[in-house]
C-alpha cells in the first residue's frame, strides 16, 4: 500500500498573511516617522516670544489644538501597531494589546480625523484667520497643514482598508468612548473660553448657545464616520474572508489542505496524508493520527 504525502504552502495556511504584516509594518514605520518629525518641527517653534499678543496666546493653546490631540494619540498608535504587528508576524500574537490598538484607532482617531480634518478644510477654505491668527503661518513650514490635515486623513483610511477587523455586535460602547472623548475636549475649550482664551478665533463669533450646537454638530459628526468605518469593514474584509473561505473549502474537497492536524484517510487502496500547516512551518507540535508516518509528532 502506498503513501502520499500532500503538502499545503506554508505561507498561504501559516494562518498570517506575511505579505499584509510586512506592508503594515513598513507602513506604520513610515507613519511614525513622518509624524514624529512634524511634531517636532512644531512643537519647537516659539510663538512665545513673538511681538504680537495673539500669537504668544497661541503657543499656549498650541497643545490644546484638536489636531495636536489625535495627531500626538497616533505617536502611541503607530508603535503600539507596530510591536502588535510584528509578533503577529511570529505568530504570537499580543491579544490584549491587539484588542485596544484595534479600540483605541476605531472609537477616536478613525473618526477623530476624518471629522477634524474635514471641518478644518472646509473653515480653511473661507478665512485662514478663524483657524489662527494671521501672523501664525509665516512661522510654520509651509507643509505642516498637509501633513496635519491630508496624510492623517490618508493613514486613517489606509489604516481601515489594511487591518482586518469585524463590526463589534454592539456600536454603543465605541460610541460612549467617542462622546466622552469629544465631550473631554469641549469641556477644555470651554474652560479657556471662561477665561478668556480662544483656542481658535472663529470662536470668538459663537455664543453660548453657539458653542453648545457646535458641540453637538461634532459628536454626530464623529458618529457618522464612526458608523461610516464599519459600512467600509463590511464590504472589504467580509468580501476577503468570503473569498478565504471560498479558497479553503475548495482545498479541502481536492484533498490539499488539512486545517487542524494531520490526517490519513485509505482512498482505494492508496493511503494518503494531509499535512497541516504546522508542520509544514515547523510549528508547535500536536497530535496526528497513530497511521500517520509523516507530519506531526
């Protein structure tokens, strides 16, 4: 009686797509980069010693900016991606840590981002002085505002598309986590309103009734794109894992891939043993079948 021994790609049923782990793991590399040098070249600059009362004002309000909150929040992401990613990639994944990088960029900087960064566009376009006062941007380079406002807004959509993630079976917890966020950060301006100080200028024209619209015209934006983030889930990566399992139950029926251990199965007199991916990568041992002569031990 013979023996076949059919071996699956150990890079296709590892269970980690290594192609997708080293793109994020460059791409998150790059990302904290790019954003540890903005912030740098920002947070040194001296407002403080400028003639104009304004913008010696601003560079205390300059850590209270809502682009500098979710913009420092993703100097702790990247790494923190980075380090999940990379023993994922090892095949050790960090659960808990996984579990809230995954919290933390849906429930604040996904919609954090997009709403700022939509928002300060649209006021950008109409005056620049209600965003700040006029004698700021002389003293800022020149790209700051496209790295602040277009590559977060391009790494929080790339971020969405590249990681897998699935709706959570209940949206009220993210939402509570984002109300108290925006919430935390309206009770900050208003502290500095009380006391005479305007993060932004176009504050200055709000009254209170004003200010309290605008405070809710920002939550419901921010559950727009906090529910917008999990239509686009949706559709990419049910369509993936559709196809995967697609892919897998066609494997299975052609006798290729065994998913949990080795297997031997006696077709017509010819003995064949399926492989698991384990031990084609040399992964941690578990039981095999008695009659099995190759494959885990």
């Amino acid at each position: 009686m013979s023996s076949v021994r059919v071996q699956s790609n150990a890079k296709v049923f590892s269970g980690v797509d290594r192609n997708a782990l080293d793109f994020r793991i460059c791409f998150y590399a790059l990302c904290f980069i790019h954003h540890s040098h903005i912030a740098m070249v920002l947070l040194q600059i001296d407002f403080e010693s400028h003639e104009d009362p304004k913008i010696r004002m601003y560079d205390h309000g300059k850590w209270k900016l809502f682009t500098t909150w979710f913009n420092l929040l993703y100097l702790a992401y990247f790494p923190l991606s980075l380090c999940c990613d990379m023993f994922e990639r090892v095949e050790r994944p960090l659960k808990y840590l996984g579990k809230f990088r995954n919290e933390l960029f849906t429930t604040i900087l996904f919609p954090a981002t997009l709403y700022a960064d939509a928002m300060f566009w649209r006021v950008w376009t109409i005056d620049t002085e209600l965003i700040a006062p006029k004698g700021v941007d002389p003293l800022i380079p020149w790209y700051s505002q496209y790295s602040m406002h277009v590559v977060s807004l391009v790494v929080a959509v790339v971020d969405l598309l590249v990681v897998p993630r699935a709706r959570p079976k209940s949206m009220v917890p993210g939402l509570a986590l984002n109300t108290v966020f925006i919430v935390t950060y309206g009770g900050v301006t208003c502290y500095d309103i009380a006391h005479g100080m305007y993060i932004y200028p176009l504050l200055k024209r709000f009254s209170s009734l004003d200010l309290l619209l605008f405070l809710l015209y920002s939550i419901i934006s921010n559950y727009f794109f906090y529910t917008l983030q999990w239509c686009i889930v949706d559709v990419v990566w049910k369509k993936k894992d559709d196809t995967k399992k697609k892919n897998y139950t066609s494997k299975q029926s052609t006798g290729y891939y065994a998913k949990d251990k080795c297997k031997v199965y006696d077709i017509y007199g010819i003995r064949a043993v399926f492989v698991c991916s384990r031990c084609v990568t040399g992964g941690a041992a578990h039981d095999r079948p008695a009659t099995a002569s190759v494959g885990c031990s």
